[in-house]
C-alpha cells in the first residue's frame, strides 16, 4: 500500500518527480500531468517516453526526436523542424511520417538514400540525390531514368545488378571501374567487354563469347590469365609471353604445337 503522503508527491511535488524520472525513465509514466521540466528530463534519456506523455510541446517534441528520430511516430501531426531533427537524428524515421514534403524527403536521402525506400513516388531530384549518397538505393525507384542510373553506378558500380536493361553507356560506366562487375551484365556488347578486359583482365572468365582482340588486350593485362582462353592463337602466346611471367605463362602453351614460342622462352631464360 502506497501511503497518502508519497502518492500526493507523485501528484503535486515536482522535486521529487524530477528525482524519481532521473532515478528511472520509465516513472514518467505513473505521474499524471507532468510538468514540462519533468517531461523533459524523461525525453532526454529516451526519446521514446514520449509515448507516456499526453500532448507534449514542441519543445518536449524536438527533445525526444533529438535523442532518437524514430519517437516521432509517437507524435499525431509533427511540425516540419520536429520532422527534420527527427531525420537528422535517424534518416529511416521517415517511415513514421506521412504526407512528407520534398525538404524533409531531401533531408532524409542525403544523409541515408536508402530511405527513400519509405517515399512513396519520389520526384527526379530526390532520386538523384538519394542514389549519390548510396548507389544502392536506385533498386527502390520504379522506373529510374538514365541519368538516375548513370549517378547510381558512379557512386557504387554495384548497383548495376539492381537495373534491370541497362543501356552501353550504363554498363561502359561501371566495366570502367571494375571489369569484373561484367558479371552483373546480361549480354553485353563486344564494346563493353573489351573495356572490362582492359579494365581487369579477370573479367574473361565472365565472356562467352571471346575476340581475337579480346583475347590480347587479356594477355596484355596478364599474360597468366592466358589459362582462360581456350583459342590456341599464336599472336595471343606470343603476345602473353614476357620475361617477367614466361616461367608460369609456358605452363599454358603447347610447346609441340609451337616450338619457336618456345625458344623464344629459352631465349628469354638465357
């Protein structure tokens, strides 16, 4: 049994609410009417005591989204700074917030475009910035254009796998970078794949279908990379071999079949 004495402080003494809600939190929720002093001391803990607290103020409002964005959604109609500290603090907030403005969209995506995953039919502008501050974030835009695209794979060639009929100037855009991301690309033009093998030579192994030329600019790369061509050319062997790699590259060619390519290994032994 709770004597009359200490149920009047939990009503009436805020010095001894102030104590018990800085003790513990979650007290916050047995004072009825708490003063603003008092709300405040529990947000700035945690910001998610705000769901104990009937109608609280702007001021008590920016407090408890400051310390975690996401207790905006104990909030019925947020004003947009209590939307924007909300974001500042945790960009995925804004899945709690409806009828967004494009500020407050924007704030969300330059600091995390993942966000924009919760936008529901973001304008060009907040798919662009989104996808510049993580290439990723274009597998959550329907139908992005070309230039949405093109800042996607700037930021992260990676992305290239999230689009689904990406055009050559898309896939020379991300084989420039990394070659090897030509993995991620579904039947790309001889154009593409010789910027790869020049890129990185390892992209061979993602080719199917392999030119004489693509064939060189491979060895050129690395004349060990001479095990995934299976065309026995000899201006390829010939090409691939060097006096830094001859040891490892002679491995490869068939020494029967060309036995100059072999003296010139000797050769270069000497």
């Amino acid at each position: 049994m709770i004597a009359k004495e200490e149920l009047l402080k939990w009503q009436h003494d805020e010095e001894f609410q102030l104590k018990k809600v800085k003790d513990d939190k979650f007290s916050i929720q047995y004072i009825h009417n708490p003063s603003e002093k008092v709300q405040l001391v529990a947000v700035k803990q945690n910001g998610y005591m705000l769901q104990y607290i009937h109608n609280p103020s702007e001021k008590v409002q920016l407090e408890a989204v400051k310390q975690d964005g996401r207790s905006i959604q104990y909030i019925p109609n947020p004003s947009e700074e209590v939307q924007l500290e909300a974001i500042k603090q945790d960009a995925f907030s804004i899945k709690h917030i409806k009828n967004i403005s494009e500020e407050v969209q924007l704030a969300a995506v330059k600091q995390n475009g993942m966000s924009i995953q919760y936008i529901h039919n973001p304008s060009e502008e907040v798919c662009l910035e989104a996808v510049k501050q993580d290439g990723r974030a274009i597998q959550y835009i329907y139908n992005p254009s070309e230039k949405v695209q093109l800042s996607a794979v700037k930021q992260n060639g990676y992305s290239i796998q999230f689009i689904p009929n990406p055009s050559e100037n898309i896939q020379l855009e991300v084989v420039k970078q990394d070659g090897l991301l030509i993995r991620y690309i579904h039947n790309p033009s001889k154009k593409v794949c010789l910027e790869a093998v020049k890129q990185n030579g390892l992209s061979i192994k993602y080719i199917n279908k392999l030119s004489e030329i693509m064939n060189l600019e491979t060895v050129k790369h690395n004349g060990v990379l001479i095990r995934y061509i299976n065309k026995s050319l000899k201006d390829i062997y010939l090409e691939s071999l060097t006096e830094e790699n001859c040891d490892e590259v002679i491995k490869y060619i068939d020494i029967e079949k060309y036995p100059d390519i072999y003296e010139k290994y000797c050769f270069m032994k000497m």
